[in-house]
C-alpha cells in the first residue's frame, strides 16, 4: 500500500504569521522543523496502518521546507518546482490514498493564513461551480486518477470547510483560528501524536475510501487581485473576462484546470 503525503505549513501546529512561512529569518526556520515533525507523524502513522511505501511532498512556497536529513529515512521525499502535478506529485506513482498535512482555509475564509494557491494573484477561484480550496482542487485532482484524500491536519476552518468534501476522512484540528494571524494552537508535540494516530486509523477500513471526482470538462471561475493580474491573465488566449477581476475558462479534465491555475500563478510574479 503506497501513501502520499502532502504537506504545507500554514495548518502546522505554531504558526500564526505570514514570517514563519517564509524562508530567510528565524521563524521561518522553527517552523520549517514542526512542519517536519508533523511529515514524520503522518509516516509513522501510515507505515503503522499497513503501508508498505510512503512519499512526502513538500508542498509549500517553493517546494524546499522539509528537512531531508530530519525526515523519517523509510519515506521518500518530493522537493522543488516547477512540477507538473503540484500539491500532489507523486501521486502518478500508482498511490492508493493521499494525506493532506498542515493545510489551511480557502481565499476569504476565517482561517489562519487561509488563501487558495497564491494570496497575491487570486481573491476567490470556483472549481465546477463550486468555491474551491487547494484542498478540493489537488483532491480531484488526485480523485481523478483514483486516488482519495483519506486524512488531513489544519486548524478548524479548515476541517470544517473540507469535512464537506470528504465525509469519510479523518481530521486533525492542530489549532482554532481567532482570526486571519491569531488563534490558540496545540503543542508541536501534542499535534504529531493526533496526526500519528489518525494516519494509522485513517488506513484500517478502505471500504470507506472515495474518490472525490469533478464532471468534466471543467469550468474553473476566478477573481483576481486587481485589474492589472486579470489584464495579465488574459494574455491566455483560452481565459473569457466576465467583469474587471473575474475570468473564466474550460478546462478538459481536473489536472488541467489545476496546471492551468499554477500557471497564472506564476504569471503573477511579473506584476510584484
């Protein structure tokens, strides 16, 4: 039984402000060191559920936070990008259920540090219709090559917004969101040892396994920051402006809206 786990930073337990997410200081690099533990807990959980292989992807930022000489030597680590399949590389590797560890809310949400993809390019995006969070677009993501989200950590908005998507899952709460940069937490300690014990439970009965799926082809909505990112990303001959900062567009399958996504992203970076 092959496991991926994915894992971002602003569900870990402790963190709180947009510095310990970003590399180049102190607090950044403590929370880099609880963003592996919780790695460690969800490997050790999975091996102690029956599986036979894990890999960990680093998910957040830039891809290059988790510690390799930290992490838990019987799992293999994805790092860097740019990588085809994102939040969820890995996953082409013939995965039979996906854990998402240390994720956050949706763009507009009360949670800590909630945003979906990239705060400086996108206020809100839909997936079919439906307002979306990274959660929900790398699950279908991964649901449609079979693969489904069984277990997941963040704070309380973030369970409780995604526990909406995947009923059958197991949730960690590592902390309650006061606000967008405040709220009360677990310890470092106290979040691993939940998220060990849901992996493991996470993994004993498969019959409750699905897949969660979007009818194709696609159609993705979003709201941009400003005028200038939605003149920007319509540069793509494929995008339909629908007002100022609203764009939509078609994509032929879940991948392809999420790559697309990743690629106006990325685009953004020539307008900061």
């Amino acid at each position: 039984m092959r496991i991926l786990i994915s894992t971002d930073i602003e569900g870990v337990a402790g963190v709180f402000h947009v510095e310990q997410t970003r590399a180049g200081n102190g607090e950044y690099e403590r929370a880099r060191r609880w963003m592996t533990r919780e790695a460690n807990a969800a490997v050790e959980g999975a091996f102690a559920g029956g599986a036979t292989e894990v890999i960990v992807n680093d998910s957040h930022g830039g891809f290059r936070n988790l510690l390799p000489d930290e992490l838990d030597p019987r799992a293999r680590l994805v790092l860097g990008k740019p990588r085809y399949l994102g939040m969820v590389a890995g996953v082409e590797a013939g995965c039979d259920a996906l854990f998402m560890i240390g994720y956050h809310g949706k763009a507009q949400s009360a949670g800590i540090l909630a945003h979906t993809i990239n705060s400086f390019a996108f206020a809100r995006v839909w997936l079919a219709g439906v307002e979306a969070s990274e959660a929900m677009l790398y699950g279908a993501l991964a649901g449609e090559r079979g693969v489904p989200m069984v277990m997941a950590s963040g704070d309380d908005v973030f369970c409780e917004e995604t526990q909406l998507i995947y009923p059958h899952a197991h949730f960690v709460q590592t902390k309650a969101a006061w606000g967008q940069g405040s709220g009360m937490t677990l310890s470092p300690s106290e979040s691993c040892e939940l998220i060990r014990e849901a992996a493991k439970a996470s993994l004993e009965d498969r019959r409750k396994w699905h897949p969660y799926t979007v009818q194709t082809p696609v159609e993705v909505r979003l709201q941009a920051q400003t005028t200038a990112l939605a003149d920007l990303f319509c540069q793509w001959p494929t995008l339909e402006r629908v007002d100022g900062v609203t764009l939509q567009y078609v994509a032929p399958s879940a991948e392809a809206a999420v790559r697309i996504l990743n690629c106006l992203s990325a685009m953004s970076f020539m307008l900061r």
